[in-house]
C-alpha cells in the first residue's frame, strides 16, 4: 500500500500589517487534510467469496476438433454441431480453457489445481505468470486441492527442475486418485498426460493428505465434496465464507456448451463413464436448484458462474468480472 506525500500549505502574510507578529510553524497534516492512502488496484480476474478473496488464473487452453473422438462419444459429429451452432458458436470444435482457482484468507494462501505445467507444450504453462501477476509468490502457497490426477490439473505442481514448485504447500488429493496416481504405468500415465508421474509421486509422498471423500479440509472453509466417475477419487471443493460459498467442480464438466446441454453424452476422458454421466447430471441438477455458485476450470475465463435449468435441460450462465 502506498501513501502520497502530502504538500504543507503555509499561509503567507500577504502585507506587515496583516502579518502576526510571530511566524506560524508548518502544521502536521490531520486526518482529515491528509489525502487518502492508494491501494494496488485488484489482479485480473479478481472477484470475492464472503470475505475471501479470489483470482481465476489463466493457465492456457485446448480445442478438439468435432470428431466424436473426446465429446459425445457415439454420436455423430452432426450431432454435436447442431448443439454449436445453437448456442451460436463454431461447430467444427469444441474449445476448452484451463483455469486454476487462487483463494486468499487471513491464514491461508490456497490453490486449486496447478495446471497443465509443461506436459501440454505451449497448451498450458502459464500458472507462474499468472501467480505473479496476482502478486503471489510460490512459497506463499499453503495448501494445493487437485480435484484429479490428470495432466492438466498437476502438471504445476513440479517445475523445470523436477523439484516441488510450491515448497511449503501441504498438497491434498482424495485418498482414490492418490492411489490411482501411484498405480500408473508409463502407458497409463502418458495417456493422462502424466508422464513424470513417478517423480511426482516421490515429491509429494511427503506432502500429501490423502482425504476420504467428503472431508473437512479446512474447517469453515474448505470441503471435499464428491464427485467420481472421471478419476476414482475425483473430487470438487466447496469454498466458503458466511454465508457464501463456491463450488470448484474440477472436470464434472469439460465444456460449457455441451457438457452442460448433453450431459448424458459419453466423454472419452472418463474413467468411469456411467459414473461420470451420473455426476454430472447431480452436479447440474443440485446446483442449478439450489443457485449453487459455480468455478468451473475449463468453461471460459473466468470459469465463474450458475447453472439454471431451461425447459428440459440446463444452461450455463456465465458470471462476468
């Protein structure tokens, strides 16, 4: 925070006659001649949770072309354009941002998923310029959530030397995904876009807090809500203060258009497809009945919104900053 300096008016005898006999010292500035204390304007992408502060961090984006090859699996790529074009936008692919979710208490510096790191070339990557231009520092962070292990959500969590980019984070993963990430192979973790997973696994052992599902992380604060079906353990994170709150819904929804309009089309990124329909069918229906806020990492920055049901269906309801 910085304080202007303040220029002292001292009033001068404009004749002898008007003059005091003795002249006035400089009067110290009072509070209410003082000008007012000028505060760092808020990062990009700066919005509020009750009395927490948060920053939707760019980390860099994906598009699929429309070939049912990730998104509505056994349909047609008619199909999926009729739903693109209905919403108005291009329906030769399907566009996918990444987004990680910094949140700032008194106590804590929190970090929800890390981003693609370098696993995706220059898809992703952009987590540490992002950090810095909030004004965060990486030692700073207290506590990582991954809602997942794939690539793109722990690809941050080591840096170009293999070392742990956030030193001091305690780093928590549910107790399933922390088990599926230590049971890859190569063949499996390449094809999740993990494929310095046994490094990371070394670095994290001791940092790790493997939660059941549903757990307290940081009480009044932080909790693990229940989302499988993507990964085994994968899970969201409800984000509160008072009376508000935000859910973090990870990878229950890829897209804001046709995850969220067709949420029983099948997606190849799934671990569990039937599970995966039936999440984010619950996670759609929930909120939007209850006017849940939403962060969702890979719908367009900043991935902050509502779900409100349509007729028969959902849509998405972006929030802007």
């Amino acid at each position: 925070m910085k304080t202007n300096s303040l220029a002292l008016a001292l009033t001068v005898c404009m004749t002898l006659a008007a003059c005091s006999p003795k002249s006035e010292a400089p009067k110290e500035p009072t509070q209410e001649t003082a000008a007012p204390a000028q505060t760092a304007p808020a990062p990009a992408g700066s919005f509020t949770i009750g009395q927490l502060s948060a920053v939707a961090l760019r980390d860099g984006a994906f598009e699929f072309p429309n070939d049912n090859k990730i998104f509505g699996v056994g349909k047609t790529p008619e199909d999926v354009a009729a739903v693109l074009t209905a919403a108005g936008v291009p329906a030769d692919k399907l566009s996918v941002s990444i987004q990680p979710l910094l949140v700032k208490s008194a106590e804590r510096v929190l970090l929800f998923d890390t981003g693609a790191g370098s696993n995706f070339g220059p898809a992703g990557g952009q987590l540490g310029k992002s950090l810095a231009d909030a004004g965060v520092e990486a030692a700073s962070v207290t506590d990582i959530f991954i809602s997942h292990p794939h690539g793109d959500h722990i690809g941050g969590l080591l840096n170009a030397e293999g070392a742990l980019a956030f030193p001091n984070a305690t780093v928590h993963m549910g107790a399933a995904d922390w088990e599926f990430l230590k049971g890859l192979n190569a063949e499996k973790a390449a094809a999740i876009g993990a494929t310095n997973y046994a490094a990371l696994v070394t670095a994290l052992t001791p940092k790790i807090d493997a939660f059941a599902p549903g757990a307290d992380l940081v009480p009044g604060v932080v909790k693990a809500v229940d989302l499988h079906g993507h990964t085994p353990g994968h899970s969201g994170y409800l984000i509160s203060s008072g009376a508000d709150s935000l859910l973090y819904i990870g990878d229950s929804l890829h897209n804001y258009i046709v995850s969220v309009q067709k949420p029983e089309w099948t997606v190849a990124f799934d671990n569990d497809a039937a599970a995966g329909e039936k999440n984010r069918i619950d996670v759609l229906t929930k909120s939007a009945e209850s006017g849940q806020r939403i962060y969702a990492v890979h719908f367009p920055y900043p991935g902050l919104g509502k779900f409100e049901r349509r007729g028969d269906g959902f849509v998405w309801v972006a929030e802007t900053l």
